[in-house]
C-alpha cells in the first residue's frame, strides 16, 4: 500500500516531529526541504551557500529550486511506495509543479495533514527553540515574516486541496503523543493504515 502525504501548518507546529513519526509508521521517507537546506548548509556546498544568503534575509528559497531539488528526490526508489512532504508546496505554483510532477508518474497525494496551531503559539514555540538551540535564524523580527509569509502563500493551498477533499485539519496543540493519535486516526478513517504499529 502507498502512502503519499503532504504534512502543512506554520512555522512552530511540530511539523517535522510529528512528520518523523508519521513517516516512520507508514514506511516512506520524509521529504522535508528544509532537512535538505540545511545539510547542504552545514556541507557547504554551493546550494548552502545560495540558501543561507537567501535566509539570512528572513526569505523563502525560490520554487523553481526548491522544485527541482524536490522532484529529485521523490525519483529516488525509496519513495516509490510513498513519501510525506513537509515544507512542499508551499504556494500554488508548487502545488501545480508537484501536481504535474505526481500525474506524470499516475500518482496523486492521498491526504495533506494541515496542523492547525494558533500564532501566538507559533511565535512562543519558535523563540523557545532559539533559545535551546542557539539558532540565530529564529529572531521575533524573522519568525514573525515567516509566519506573515505562511498565511499569505501557504494557507491558500489548503484551499486547493481542499476542494479535492483530501485535507485533514488537526488540532496541532496538546501532548506530541496525543496529537500523533488524532493524526493516525483521520488517517485511518480515509483507509489509510500504518505498516508500524
């Protein structure tokens, strides 16, 4: 059984661990730009160095790149019986490439998991995580246009996948625990179950 997700919600939501466990549990390999940005950022390899310039300035990567990087990575064998994106597509030029991208291989997603978390919880998570992990990317100024960048690009796409009735909203505030159970629950309830109990 194939599993295609796609994993959405703003900055701070717990997007990458609750993609970890979802990925885990269904047996496909997170797809997540931002783990790709940054290993090639602490490589310092010649994409690292565009990315962080790009960064630094509180930006988001451009599609075209941030297309291919993505459509390279879902070729590769390990995704064949699915993938979970996180951090792609994030506006409905993405949505279109990875739309084309999928129906070439007669492939579509299967669900989009939206975790829905409030701002002000967004913001108070982003500046903890700063601070325990000296992350110099995560000032109030820039999490703040991160965050005004999601609800402008991001949040329409939900509407485009919406209207395919393939998107799930979760309550993304509560113990990591108890909102992995509401996701494996919608989940299971489109007749998509875990190959990892």
């Amino acid at each position: 059984m194939t599993a295609r997700l796609l994993i959405v919600g703003p900055q701070g939501s717990g997007k990458g661990t609750q993609g970890v466990r979802i990925a885990e549990a269904f047996g496909v390999p997170v797809v997540s730009t931002g783990d790709i940005f940054r290993a090639n950022i602490t490589q310092g390899t010649k994409l690292g160095k565009k990315v962080t310039a790009i960064l630094d300035k509180g930006d988001l990567v451009p599609d075209k790149l941030t297309g291919e990087i993505v459509r390279d990575r879902l070729s590769q064998p390990d995704a064949e019986p699915g993938f979970l994106l996180d951090g792609y597509p994030r506006n409905a030029a993405q949505v279109k490439d990875l739309d084309a991208f999928l129906t070439a291989q007669g492939a579509s997603l299967d669900a989009v998991i939206l975790l829905e978390v409030p701002r002000e919880e967004s913001m108070a998570r982003l500046q903890l995580r700063a601070t325990e992990q000296g992350r110099t990317d995560d000032t109030p100024e820039a999490i703040a246009h991160r965050l005004d960048i999601y609800e402008n690009e991001t949040a329409p796409i939900v509407d485009a996948y919406g209207s395919r009735g393939i998107v799930e909203r979760i309550d993304g505030v509560g113990g990591l625990d108890e909102i992995t159970e509401r996701i494996f629950a919608a989940l299971a309830a489109r007749g998509l179950d875990r190959v990892v109990a």
